[in-house]
C-alpha cells in the first residue's frame, strides 16, 4: 500500500479512529494496530504476510533464548542461532539470484561451460531489509544487557508497526518498545497537529511533485537510454538522481514520522540536509541516519571500529560501507557504490589524520574551504549516485565515460524547468532550521477552519502538481 494513495487514505482513518479507541484496552489496542499493519503490508502480496510473522517469530524466540541463556556461552550460540536465520532468510530472498547469475557468469568467462548453474528467479519482499534489521537489533540489544525481552504481542507491534515497516526509519527497540507499553497513557489532545500534517505535505509534495517531475523529466530517460545523451544531460541526471532519490526517500520518512506522530509515538529523525555535508563521513551522519548508526553499531564498531592500526580502521571502514552497498540491493552496482563511499572515508580520515598531525584543526574552517568542501563532497556523492541509480556496471561506466567525452553534443533535456526544480530542491536545504518550525507555529495559531482550509488548498496544490498515478517509493525495493 502505497502512502499517497486513496487506499492509504481510507486505511489510515480508519486504524487513527480505532488506535484512539482502543487506547483504553492495551491488549485491544495492540492487536488491531497487528492487524492494521498486516492489512498493510499484505495488500501487495498477503502471502507475504507469513514471511513478516515468521520473521517476528524468530525475533521472540532468539530473544528469549539469548536472556535466558544458562551462560555466556549458550546465550552467544543462542545470538549466532537466531542471527544466522534471520539473515538467511534475508540472503535467501534478497541475494540468491544475484549468488547464482555472479557463478554462472564466472564459470562462462572462464571458459567452464559444462556445469549447469540453476538461475534462481526469487521474488523480493517489500520492506524485507528494514524489518530484518529491526529484529537483528532487538536480539543484539538483550544480548548485550541493554534491553529485557519484552511480550510476544509487542515484539510483533514493533516489529509490524506499519509506519516504518516498509521503508524505514529503522526504529530500534529502545525507541519504540517503551512507548508501545505506554500507549494506554498516551493523550490524543497532545498531538502536535502543526508538526505532524506539516511533515506529511512535505513528504507528499517532496514524492509526488518534485521526485515525480525530476525522474520523468531527466533521471529515467538518460538512465535507461545512457549511450544516446550528452554530457550535460548527464550531469543534469546525476544531480536530478540526487534531487529525486533524496525528495523519495525522506518524503516517505517524513510522512512515515507524521502518521505515527497522530497515532501517539516518536519516530527518530533519518536526514539532515544531507547534501550540505563537508565530507563523507558527514554526509553519513546525515543521510539515512538510523541506518548509518545502524551499521556503526552493529557492525564497525564490533569490527573493530576505529581502534587498532590504520590498516584495520580502513579494512573496517571498507566492510562497512560495502556491506551497506549490498544491503541496498543484490547487484554489483551497489557493491560498486559501497567502495567508493568507503574508500571516501578512508581517505577522508587519512586527511583528518595528517593535518592534525601538523598541528591544523582536523578540517579548515574559513568559507571558501567550506564551500568547496560542500562542492566536492556533493559532486563524490552524486558520482555514487550513478552506480546506485544505473542499470548494470557497464552503464555506470559508460555514463561516466561519456560524462568526459560527449561536451558539445546537442542536449535537448537540459530544460529551464528541469534546471530550476533540481537547484530549487538544493538550495532549500541551506534554508535556516528555523523557517519550517515558524510555519509550523503559524499554522498552530490558524482556527480550525482556516487549518482546514490551508491543508485542503495545499493538497490541491499536490495534486494539480504532480502526475497521475504514484510511482513506488525507491526504498521499497532494499
């Protein structure tokens, strides 16, 4: 079910009256909010349904398990138990294809041809990266003492909680297991009305109208045709990519973070203007933040993080980021992505490094080195983008060859439109923080008839805007 629908529309008003209405009863209360988020996720495939409830299942028992463990060593075979299912069924649905088509290319290109390779056509759950790694992250949180098990019915609610089950953000059961035993306590007149419905416009109009407008416009037709354009319909693409994939995605977490706020919960924030980063390492810290932390502390940081030799920080710098590559999709144009992030940061750290070792400040303070600090970290990214957003890696590379090569062909998709919606997109994110709280505060102090006004006249606005039909949200293939 996608969000900017009339489906979802209906669905949410309906699970808003019930979630309100049954706040009273906890036990009610929880297993319509179960039943609201598997109508949600299995209105795409309901057989998918079993593979979210077998996934919740192996949550619960590996989590009781790991606690109850008669030792360190039971409880660490009881973690390794669970974390090996869980993730085999993410390999098994995910990664299979992409196993099997990777052997059989390789065995033809060494000239092997006598082995038959079954080709595996496995269909990708929706949502399947996200839910698996919420439930990796309980397990490993009772397994390091930060959190007791909870009931099997809110290990489900968090787990399936529709909101975020899909495309993020990966809520960690600290966040969100408390304020499911605290619901019943929740007041339906403290919702912050003015935050909540600004955050679903912005993710709607970010979706509908300018990730809609720039993917039609520029990105699809260079990506899918990439040996026919130029170089400045190439450019264009790569920013359009990181206009469209940014306006997408963080539509979806903004719009995601405004239905839990009327249903009464607290989602994380997932981005920080990301594109106004001064290194790599901080686009992380802004970009898809619960999944950067994600990955810090369950994966660097066990690795070894930044302790030990230079050589093991890179070689967990480099794991990291590309196992983050391939947790975004079975194919090696995200591996690809991964390592240029990854050798980023390395050399990026090995900067900081040399430059306090001179006795500097770890970066330059002064604005023509922020601003070109901004320039060249946005211009890496977007490089990123192509292998994240291209076919296969020979379009990448052709796309990037021809980035070169083709200045002075003629570029007919280089519109005006197109130009203004990409650096519009842009340069609203070095807008100061505090203009949409103010709007915010505005909108708080409008009477009910005129709040009801200016959400009609701006859905009207979204709707006049942007095309018919709603394509997916990109995150809903990882």
């Amino acid at each position: 079910m996608l969000f900017p629908t009339i489906d979802f529309a209906i669905f949410f008003g309906i699970v808003f009256v019930l979630n309100w209405l049954t706040r009273p009863f906890p036990r009610l209360w929880k297993l319509c909010i179960l039943g609201a988020s598997y109508v949600f996720y299995g209105w795409w495939d309901w057989r998918f349904v079993f593979l979210l409830a077998g996934s919740t299942v192996l949550t619960t028992l590996g989590a009781i398990l790991v606690e109850r463990g008669r030792d360190d060593r039971g409880r660490r075979i009881a973690l390794v138990v669970t974390l090996v299912a869980e993730l085999g069924l993410l390999a098994w649905f995910k990664y299979a294809g992409f196993f099997t088509v990777s052997v059989d290319n390789a065995l033809h290109k060494i000239g092997v041809h006598g082995i038959p390779v079954p080709i595996l056509q496995v269909t990708l759950p929706v949502g399947i990266s996200f839910f698996t790694f919420m439930g990796l992250s309980y397990v490993i949180d009772v397994y390091r003492g930060l959190l007791r098990t909870a009931s099997p019915l809110d290990v489900a609610v968090f787990v399936a909680f529709f909101p975020h089950l899909v495309a993020g953000p990966i809520v960690r059961g600290s966040d969100l297991l408390p304020q499911i035993h605290r619901a019943p306590e929740r007041d339906p007149r403290r919702i912050d009305l003015p935050r909540a419905a600004y955050l679903i416009w912005a993710g709607l109009f970010k979706k509908v109208v300018i990730s809609s407008y720039v993917s039609s416009a520029i990105v699809d037709p260079v990506f899918n045709t990439p040996r026919v354009h130029s170089a400045p319909e190439i450019l264009l693409a790569a920013y359009g990519y990181a206009v469209q994939i940014y306006c997408d995605f963080s539509g979806y977490t903004d719009i995601a973070i405004g239905c839990a706020m009327l249903l009464g919960f607290a989602f994380p924030q997932n981005f920080d203007a990301p594109y106004t980063a001064r290194s790599l390492q901080d686009f992380w810290r802004r970009w898809h933040i619960t999944l950067s932390f994600w990955l810090r502390d369950y994966l660097y940081i066990p690795l070894g993080g930044s302790r030990g030799s230079r050589p093991q920080l890179y070689r967990n710098l480099m794991i990291t980021m590309v196992l983050g590559g391939l947790w975004h999709g079975a194919a090696w144009t995200f591996v690809c992505w991964g390592a240029l992030h990854g050798t980023g940061q390395c050399v990026g750290h090995a900067r900081r490094e040399r430059r306090l070792a001179r006795g500097l400040p770890a970066q330059p303070e002064h604005r023509l080195a922020i601003a070109w600090q901004r320039f060249a970290t946005f211009n890496l990214v977007c490089l990123g983008w192509i292998f994240f957003r291209a076919n296969t890696i020979n379009d990448a590379f052709s796309l990037i060859g021809r980035l070169f090569t083709t200045w002075g062909q003629p570029a007919p998709d280089v519109r005006l439109p197109v130009v203004a919606a990409i650096v519009g997109a842009l340069a609203l994110q070095y807008l100061p923080r505090s203009l949409p709280r103010r709007a915010e505060d505005a909108f708080a102090r409008l009477g009910t008839f005129a709040k009801s006004g200016v959400l009609a006249l701006g859905l009207l606005v979204i709707t006049t805007l942007g095309p018919p039909g709603v394509a997916p949200f990109i995150y809903y293939r990882f």
